[in-house]
C-alpha cells in the first residue's frame, strides 16, 4: 500500500481455533517467538475469530477492540509494524476483533486472533503473501497462530535460522482428507489466572523436566506424523494423551506450579476413559487451561457430546469437525 491510496483501506478475516496434538511449551526465541519444540495441530471449524482492519490517517496509534471492548495494543501493533515496514507506510490501524467462543480462556484464541490478524492486516494494505510468508507473521503475534492459517492437520517448525525465517507451519492433511471430530466442553468462561507466555518462561527456569520435554519431542512428532499418514486413529489419540500429559506433567513441576485444571477438567478426562472402557474410541488432550477436547470418529461424536454434557462443572459442549485455513471474508 502507498501513500497514493489514503485512509480507510479495509479488509476483513476468518481464522480458526486450533488444538494441538502435539504441543509446544517454551521458546527457542522469546523476541522472534519462536518456539522450542515443534507441534501438530488440527484446526478447529466451530471456533474462530472474525478482524476488520481498517487503516487510518488520523490516527496517532493503534486500536485495538476485543468482543466490542478496547484492548492493549501492543501484541497487536507487533504484527502490524511488521506488515508497516513491508510495505513503507506509516499508517495507524483500528483492530476490531470477534470471537465465537471465550477468549483467553485456553480454546486458542490467540491463535487464530492473531492468524485473522496477519490476513486481514496484509489484505488491507496489498500485500499477496504465501501461506508460509503468513504464518511466519502471524507466529510473531502468537506462537500457535502461525498453525491457524492452515485447515486440518499442520505440523509447525522450530526451525534454525536466527531470524526465524524457517519457523512456519505447513499443512500435513486437509480438513476433508481425514474426517476428524472434536468434542469442546468448556468448564470456566473466564481467563486463565497465567497467560501462557509467562508459564512457558517459568517452566524453562525452574522445572527439572524442561530438559527431557525437549529432547522427547522430536520423537512425539514422528510418531504422530506416521499416525497421520496411516489414518490409524488410535494411535494418534493415545499419543496425543501421552503428549498432553507429559506438558501438564512440566507445568505442574514448575515453581510456582502451574496448575490449570478445575475439578470439571479431571471429570472429564474419567468420563473420556469410561468411553473407552465401553467400546468408544474417544481421546482428550488439553492446552494450558481448564477446557477439554475430545478427539473422536464422527460416527461417535454425539455419544461423546452427550457423555461429556453430562460430567458434573462442564458448563458447554461444542462439537466440531475440522475446519478450513484463515481467509479473507472482505
């Protein structure tokens, strides 16, 4: 975008929640957000966030709205010096971002807040960059983000290059390649008492098992790839229990603990195992917060939705298939 286009460029996007399969906690770099072990995710159709960027003229900084309250700007306004530096243009940007499903509450919201970020920021200022180009930016902002501008399963990279220009996500199966569903029961609304960016820098100072989450994930990642291209669904739901287990198990030895979970939280994960011991395939995982998702075969999905409606503090369930890649909407 140059000077020559004035005030008001507008554009507007969709990106997905996604949950992680195999996860990443803790950073290879904290300034480039780069993450220290790689991770699988699939993206989620049910939850995503909605961003209108508008560039403006009159503006003397950057706004930024949340569910139709103003924000801090300053994660926001990262990305966007990037994309300002791209194309040489000074402008201010209003922010005003949508979500379908509670925010900051462990469901991703940050991710594909700042994955509909990177689309709407770079359509609005006329940029044309490739999936790769977008998910280096919108890791900038968060770094789960730079999986949700891919659908379906998508595997990120921790990369080696110092300035992170090889730290990307790239899709391993489209949403259609490998029907999977996913069963959300929300057990708080509100937002986690430790954002996840502090957590992860607690858990590489102080917990002794920080080393070994490293030095294991390589391993984690082959495995669930393998799981992948099989198509062998029990396996991809035992490792990612394994997975998810072992990141709680860093969280937990960190100092001070970081102890997400609620008393619905472990209800659920029994009522997931009393699937199984009745003939159910059916796997949760959890990301840093109280939510459980449950990863199923579609034709189980409503025995899944029905059992876990049912666990005593699950205040919601939300079924889901996987969903697309971030996009434009205008």
């Amino acid at each position: 975008m140059d000077e020559t286009l004035g005030g008001g460029a507008t554009a507007v996007a969709r990106a997905h929640s996604n949950i992680a399969l195999v996860k990443y906690w803790g950073k290879r770099d904290a300034a480039l957000n780069i993450p220290a072990v790689g991770s699988i995710s699939v993206t989620l159709e049910a939850l995503y966030t909605d961003t209108r960027v508008t560039f403006r003229p009159d503006l003397a900084h950057d706004e930024f709205w949340i569910d139709g309250s103003r924000s801090d700007a300053t994660r926001v306004s990262r990305v966007l010096d990037l994309v300002r530096a791209r194309v040489g243009h000074e402008q201010r940007v209003v922010v005003s971002s949508t979500n379908n499903f509670p925010t900051g509450a462990g469901l991703a919201s940050s991710a594909s807040g700042f994955a509909a970020l990177a689309v709407a920021a770079t359509g609005a200022a006329g940029l044309e960059l490739t999936d790769r180009e977008l998910s280096i930016l919108a890791r900038r902002g968060s770094g789960s983000a730079a999986r949700s501008i891919l659908g379906g399963f998508a595997e990120m990279h921790t990369g080696v290059a110092a300035d992170g220009s090889d730290a990307y996500a790239e899709q391993l199966l489209g949403a259609a390649d490998w029907p999977v569903s996913v069963t959300v029961a929300i057990t708080e609304r509100g937002e986690k008492s430790i954002n996840s960016t502090v957590g992860m820098v607690e858990s590489a100072a102080t917990s002794p098992f920080y080393p070994t989450w490293l030095d294991s994930a390589a391993e984690d990642l082959s495995e669930m790839r393998a799981a992948i291209a099989a198509r062998d669904f029990a396996r991809l739901g035992q490792l990612s229990e394994y997975n998810c287990l072992k990141m709680h198990a860093l969280m937990l030895t960190t100092r001070p603990a970081l102890l997400y979970w609620n008393a619905a939280t472990v209800a659920a994960l029994h009522a997931v195992r009393g699937l199984r011991a009745d003939g159910v395939p059916a796997y949760f995982t959890i990301d840093a917060g109280p939510q459980v998702k449950v990863l199923s075969l579609p034709a189980d999905s409503a025995v899944v939705q029905a059992t876990l409606a049912l666990v005593p503090g699950v205040l919601e369930v939300r079924g889901s298939t996987l969903g697309p890649g971030a996009h434009r909407l205008a």
